[in-house]
C-alpha cells in the first residue's frame, strides 16, 4: 500500500505549540489554514449568539471584552464584523478600524482587537471617545473593544475625569455583565466554563470525515494518531475526559478555548506526523491518547508550554499505587470475568505492546528473570491511565487523586433531593475537627468553639453554641447566564440558625471540592496538615462568621463547655457554678 499523508494530521498540528509562528496570533493562523474535510471547527457558544443578535440592533451598545490570552476574544470580534458586514479581516483592517469605523444604518462601530497593542495614549483616547458618548443616544459611534482586564483598569486610572466610565466597568467585571445597559456591556470571558466545550471540540476532531485518508495507509493497524481518533469518538472516554476539565475548574483555574484546542489536538496527534509514525519501529505504545493527554515525559518542550497540562500533571493520574489496581494489571485476573477485561483492556491494540508487556508480567509472576521482572513495574503507570479512561467506575474513581470524590459525586447527581443521612453525619464530623482542631466523635450538632483553656499542655476549647444536624443541609447550586457558557455547580453548605440566635436568616457557605475533600478526610482520621494551605483559611471564615452570625446575644456568665480528653475519645463536659459560689459538674 502506498504511503499516505492525512492532511488533517497537519491541521492538527497547527493548533499545537510546536511552532512559534502563530503563540502571539492564534486564531489568524488557523483562519489563514485551507479548512479540513468536515469544515472549520464550529463551537456553538452562548457569548457568540449575543453578541450577534446585539450587533444585530439598529443601536447596538458598545461592548467591552475581557479575558486571557486565548478566551476567544479575536474570533468573536471577527464575527461581529461579519454580522455588520465586514467578511474578511486582516491584519491591515484590524489597525485601521481603531480610527476609521465601519459604517450602517448611521451606526459607526469602532473596533479595537486587542487594546494592550495600542500605545498607552492611544488607548487612553479610545477609552475617552467611548466615554464622551456613554449616556448620549444621539451620539453615533460605538465600540467593540477586546482588552486584558489589567490593561483596562490600567488605563481607566490615568482617566480621573471618565469616573462614570469606570465605574460603570468596575461594576460589570464584578458583578457580571448588565445585559439590558443600552450604552455599555462589559462581559468579561473568565467566567467561561471551557469544559462545556469538551464533547463538541472531540467530536469535531474525531469526526470519520477526517480521518477518511487514513484507509489507504499501510501503517493504519498500528497508528496512534488513528487509534487516538477512534478512542476519543467513545462517549464514556469523552466523559471521562471533561471530568478533569471540571475538577481543574471546580478547584479554580480558568482553562481557555485555546488551551483546549491545543491540548486536545497534541492528545491525538502526540505531535506526530503520518511519514514519522510510517518510519516509526513496532511500539508506538507512548503515543496513545492517555499519555499525551497528560504531556509525555519525552516531550519536555510541549510540556513546558502546555498550560492544561501543566495543571492535569499535578492530579498525578497514575502516578500512584492501588494495590487492588496493581494486582489486577498485574495477574491478569482472578476469574474468568476478570481475565476477559483484562484482555480486553491490554489485548493486541496499539496503546500497549502486548507482546512485550505480556512477557514482562510473565516473568514477574514467575520470578524467572529479574530484570524483566522490574521492566513490568515500569508498565504500571501506563495501563493504569489506560484504566482510567476505560476501566471500571471503581477503578476510575479509586485513580483520581480524591478520596472522596465519589461521594462528591453522588452529591451532585442527588442536588434537590435530600442528601444521604450518612454522607451529612461524615461531613459534619469533618467540620467539628476543622473548627476544634480535635479528633472529636460527635456528628449530631455542629459545636462553634471559641477561645482556648489551657490546662498543662492540653488545649480545651470552649463551646460558644452549638446547631443541630437538622439545621444542616449540603446541596448543588447551580450558576448559569443566558449570555455567557458559564453553567456550573457547586456545592453549597446551608446552616440554619440555632434557636439562641437573634439572627434568623441561615448561612449560605459555598465551598469547593478541595474544601469538600479535606472536611471529609479529617472526619476519617485525616491529618490537619494535608490540604491545610488550601483550605485552612476558608474554615476560619466560616467558623468567624457563625460566630458573628449566630452566637448568643447574652450568654450565661455561670455555665462553661468544653471538651475533655476521656479515654480513647473526647468528651463534652459542662460545668456550673452553683449559688454557692462552687463549681460542680453537671
């Protein structure tokens, strides 16, 4: 069979950071590549259909764009020109339309891509024009400005005289955007949920339209980059896939489209070409979709500028041992079930030498060769990836470096319905330690302690108030805009007051999962420090604000609790004293 050479393969390579060419103009170095098989890739987002139907308008408002490096900023410029007749833009355009405005319907829109490439004064006169006819209707001109959120607040502070401009800014970017303002939205990008995007952009690349050439080639058996567009099609994968998307945002890291393109287009491809997987030996076993997706240890200059993988490689995925996993990888099964899905998972495939790792392992079951006996350890991290995007739901949760992520899990897909009685009782348990920095047993009430006694070296704190389990509820909020992909969940913690507070409106404590995971690890014995830089402080606040909240307006001067070492556990002691002016224990 003759060689063949997918010109899709090098579409995707495009969007890598292999080249230098387009880091600082991504988006006009893929406009500017012939369109591949199945079209352009098309991400249907919500930010992109308002800004349509606002341009749309006989008086548009102006709009201001902010975000990072890669948020989409250029295209959604480039689309609004589009919409207000403008179909192709080039870099000469781009200048130009700063000063010399594009015209309809007596509207004149001005147009800045990217206002940190203007000079410090010019971009000080744009943001003054747009000022000068903020509240003026009659005044034509409009803007669409994309800018780094820094930059424009650095330049409206050299603006003293625009206060109303920025105020108006100021407001949006903390507040969210005022859809409905007739003069000026602000909508600022960070807020895109980019995971969204994860099954659409996977389906887009393993679309079987472009993979169409790949028929013809000789090395088509044993091609990575085409085994990778057939793995990647999976639906179970692609969920798997945007489940770390979602817990590298669920711990606050902002992931923009552009990472993703880049990041998924390097999962498949590894940075590949067809004539160097042609002229490739038999194992091609380090190319599959589970390891580039976390940055392969022989490509340190893709690793070093990947962004998402940066973040993916400190989940660790693999990096640790399960021994059930282990053993599983390792003896190939216990019964016939088991050896079925073992051969199905590390059978004669392309994502693992079978031959290789198959008398690698034999010879560390048999103890006939140590050396090849140590060779099948190093296998282990491999197939555990592998695992965990195809093994079982135990498995997959067991390789996620949360203990309790299935629990958190379960908390979302049960939101609304009431929480399971076990999980709140862990939780509040969890929370009890955080705020009494003890290993106490106690998960019927939420104790607030206060200041400490000390007693020798024995820290005891002092009860303040406590609130009852039926006070407490965990649940999923859900936060979503109707202008903006920024659907997202979390989760909440509802405490409702005790019956001696005055105050009766309940505390709403939004926490993440790293907060989740380290109130759930101490409530098991989990030691203070794992976690503790993370989420230390949070707990502080929260415990503060109970305190500022719901203690008791007027306390009983004669009546302290606290908690007392007793045995294996600690226990609450309540003491009084008495109208005899002594302390008795009650």
């Amino acid at each position: 069979m003759a060689r063949v050479q997918n010109p899709f393969v090098d579409y995707l390579n495009r969007y890598t950071t292999a080249s230098p060419n387009h880091e600082a103009a991504f988006d006009e170095y893929i406009a500017a590549a012939q369109p591949p098989a199945a079209g352009p890739l098309r991400l249907q987002t919500k930010i992109e259909r308002f800004l349509l139907e606002v341009y749309n308008k006989d008086r548009p408002p102006s709009v201001i764009l902010t975000g990072n490096a890669g948020d989409g900023k250029t295209y959604l410029c480039r689309q609004v020109l589009r919409t207000f007749g403008s179909p192709q833009v080039s870099d000469l355009l781009w200048e130009s339309l700063v000063d010399r405005p594009i015209e309809r319907n007596g509207t004149r829109l001005f147009v800045v891509k990217d206002l940190s490439e203007l000079s410090e004064e010019k971009g000080k006169e744009i943001l003054d024009r747009l000022g000068e006819g903020l509240n003026n209707p009659a005044n034509p001109n409009r803007y669409l400005i994309a800018a780094n959120e820094g930059r424009l607040r650095q330049l409206l502070s050299g603006l003293p005289h625009r206060g109303e401009l920025s105020q108006t800014i100021n407001h949006q970017l903390e507040n969210g955007a005022e859809i409905t303002n007739e003069s000026l939205i602000v909508i600022n990008l960070n807020r895109v949920a980019t995971s969204t995007f994860v099954p659409e952009t996977l389906r887009w690349m393993t679309d079987p339209r472009h993979w169409h050439d790949c028929q013809q080639c000789h090395a088509r058996d044993k091609c990575p980059i085409r085994y990778n567009a057939e793995q990647l099609a999976n639906n179970e994968i692609v969920s798997r896939v945007q489940t770390l998307y979602q817990l590298l945002e669920a711990i606050g890291e902002h992931l923009t489209v552009r990472d993703m393109l880049i990041h998924f287009a390097y999962t498949i491809s590894g940075g590949q070409t067809c004539r160097k997987i042609q002229q490739a030996g038999s194992d091609l076993s380090q190319f599959v979709y589970y390891e580039n997706i976390f940055g392969r240890a022989d490509d340190e200059g893709f690793r070093r500028k990947s962004h998402l993988t940066q973040l993916l490689a400190r989940l660790q995925i693999g990096q640790h041992s399960s021994f059930e996993i282990d053993e599983f990888i390792l003896s190939g099964g216990k019964t016939s079930d088991e050896t079925f899905i073992h051969q199905k998972l590390f059978g004669e495939t392309i994502d693992v030498n079978f031959k290789q790792f198959n008398q690698d392992r034999r010879a560390y079951l048999e103890g006939s060769d140590n050396s090849r006996a140590q060779d099948a350890l190093k296998w282990l991290p491999h197939c555990r990836r592998k695992i965990f995007f195809t093994g079982s739901i135990h498995h997959y949760y067991r390789l996620l470096p949360f203990r309790f992520f299935q629990e958190y899990h379960q908390l979302y897909r049960s939101s609304g319905e009431r929480i399971d009685e076990q999980t709140l009782r862990l939780f509040v348990k969890g929370l009890n330690r955080a705020f009494s920095r003890l290993y106490l047993h106690e998960d019927q009430h939420l104790y607030i302690t206060a200041q400490y006694l000390h007693s020798v070296n024995q820290p005891h704190p002092l009860v303040l108030f406590r609130i009852p389990i039926d006070n407490i509820r965990l649940f999923f909020d859900e936060t979503a805009a109707d202008y903006i992909d920024v659907t997202r969940y979390t989760l909440c913690l509802d405490i409702s007051p005790p019956r001696t507070s005055q105050n009766q409106e309940p505390l709403k404590w939004r926490l993440g999962i790293l907060q989740f995971e380290y109130i759930m690890r101490l409530a098991v014995g989990g030691n203070f420090a794992i976690l503790a830089t993370e989420c230390e402080l949070d707990i502080r606040r929260l415990k503060d604000e109970l305190i500022k909240r719901f203690a008791p307006t007027t306390l009983d001067q004669h009546v302290v609790e606290f908690f007392m070492p007793a045995r294996s556990r600690y226990e609450l002691r309540r003491l009084r004293i008495n109208e005899h002016r002594k302390i008795v224990a009650e």
